[in-house]
C-alpha cells in the first residue's frame, strides 16, 4: 500500500513538474512565476520519502526535459538538486538554517557547474557578452544624444566604463549573493505550500535575533589593511580576492545593523512598518547603507544588543 501511494505521489510531481518546464521553456510571459515553484514537485517528495525515491523522480524529470528541450535538463537538475537537499534537511529534521545552506551550497554548485560547462564546451562567457551588450546600449545612448545635437558626457561615459569594470570584478561575489538569495526566495515561496500539505517544516528565528560571529570585525578589518598596505594592481589575483571579501563582508555587517534596528524597533514596540522603511532606504541611499552598516561593526564590537537589554 505504501510502495503504491509513493508510486502514484511520484507520477503525480513528475506530472506537476513536466507541467511546470514546459510553461517555463515556451512560455517566456510565465517563466518568472514558474521559476518559484520548480523545485516543489522535488521538495515535497524528498520530505516525504526517502532518497532512493527521490533520486527515481530526479531521474525521471531529467528524462522528461531532455524530451521536452535541451535546454530544460539543466533546469532539471538546477531545481531537482535542491530540492532533495532541501527535503530531505526537512524529513531528516535539520534546522532551517542548515536546510538554507546546504540548498544554497548545492545551488550554487549547480550554477559554477554549468558556467564552467558552457565556458568549455561552447565557448560562450555570459560576463563579456553582458558586457558587450551594455556597451552597445551606452554607444546607442551616446548616438542618440549627438543626433540630438549634444555631446555625450565624458563623465558619463567614465561612470559606465567603471561600473562594468567593478562588474567583473564582483562576478564571483555577485554570483554567491543571487544563489544565496534565490534560495531564501523559494524557500519564503515554497514552505507555506509544504504546511498545507501536511509536512512540518522549521522555522527561522525572528531577524531581530540574528547576529553573526565577532570573527567577522577581524576578517574586515584584516581586508581593509591588506587593501591599503598591499599594492593591488587591478586584473591580479590579490586584488580579485581582497575586493570580493571586503564585498561579501560589508554586506554581512549591513545585514547586522538591518537586524539591530529590527531588535531597537521591537525593544521599543515600534511600528513594523519602521524597520521595514529603514531597510528600503538602506538599499535607496548609499548614506544610508553606510551608517547601517556602521550600526552592523557597532553591535558585533560592543554588544549593543546585550547593553540596551540591560538597560
């Protein structure tokens, strides 16, 4: 009775899937909501059952997209792969924070994989040809502008230049940052979906708690002094690396302080709706993003939390 209904669960998700690759691949207009809830045929069936059957489904949508496209194998086993790292985190009762890691390690494995593969094989590097293509969107701005009679703005052009530069340079901490992201997407999406399908799955702790190792004060401060010591020609390997570091860790103690004044406005029973305008800002306003992130060294360095508690 058992191998039966798992039998029938799996047709059902590869079903539900086949449905799903398919509006994502031939429908351009219904590939930004499908892209949510790919990985819920994969989700809900690694939370239920064990992994040998999830591996058969696994194998089973691969097969499938390879029928419906080339294109949608990749899909396949982007979605497919975390989802059953992700369910089964959630059937073998891992945290929620350990269930968003491990996802987001085999999502960004995923994604490295295929640019790698893409790179070799193919001969097609999505970094130039984006450069390429903002480029020649700047040159039809510049054009658009001296047909109206008007210079283009050397300043402007500088600007352009820098940020496609700043670009390449960010690559590997942008990447890092949308797989991260992407998962915390499809796990907001995906868990209220689970619940109403009976699985019980763990919760974060409220943002107001988070607070990230002190560790973290060194580790920028270490960067900040290798950035001033060394001399980092831009295009060098030092430079790739203390640029991508300082990066990632300005943005772990932006997200501190974002937690600090979700804790300040919870301390004082302030509306929601004022930490949620402070985080909007911080992202609008680079002064802003500044003094967050200041609030972000001053929390881990002092422990401004445990003080206000006190109080």
């Amino acid at each position: 009775m058992k191998n039966t209904r798992m039998l029938t669960e799996g047709a059902l998700m590869l079903a539900v899937f086949a449905v799903l690759i398919f509006l994502s691949v031939f429908v351009p207009m219904a590939t930004f909501i499908t892209n949510f809830f790919l990985i819920l045929p994969f989700l809900l069936y690694s939370a239920k059952y064990p992994m040998k059957n999830a591996f058969v489904l696994l194998a089973g949508a691969i097969g499938m997209s390879a029928v419906i496209s080339v294109l949608a194998v990749p899909i396949a086993v982007l979605y497919g792969t975390t989802g059953l790292v992700m369910g089964y985190c959630i059937r073998s009762g891992k945290s929620k924070l350990i269930s968003y890691m491990a996802s987001s390690m085999v999502f960004l494995g995923n994604i490295v994989l295929f640019y790698g593969i893409v790179v070799t094989l193919f001969e097609f590097n999505f970094m130039d040809e984006f450069t390429r293509m903002f480029r020649s969107s700047a040159d039809k701005y510049g054009n658009l502008l001296e047909s109206l009679g008007q210079a283009p703005n050397v300043q402007v052009t500088q600007q352009i230049e820098g940020m496609i530069k700043l670009m390449k340079t960010l690559a590997p901490s942008l990447l890092i940052g949308g797989a991260f992201l992407s998962v915390i997407l499809l796990m907001v999406v995906n868990f209220p979906l689970l619940k109403r399908f009976g699985v019980n799955v763990p919760q974060f702790p409220p943002f107001r708690t988070l607070k990230f190792p002190r560790s973290i004060l060194w580790y920028y401060l270490i960067t900040l002094i290798i950035s001033f010591v060394a001399d980092l020609e831009e295009g060098t390997y030092l430079y790739l690396v203390v640029m991508n570091a300082a990066y990632i860790l300005e943005m772990l103690l932006l997200i501190q302080g974002l937690a600090f004044i979700f804790y300040y406005s919870y301390l004082k029973n302030w509306p929601k709706a004022i930490p949620i305008m402070a985080a909007i800002m911080t992202f609008l306003w680079p002064i802003f993003f500044s003094i967050v992130r200041l609030l972000g060294i001053i929390d881990l360095g002092f422990d401004l939390r445990e003080r206000l508690a006190k109080k």
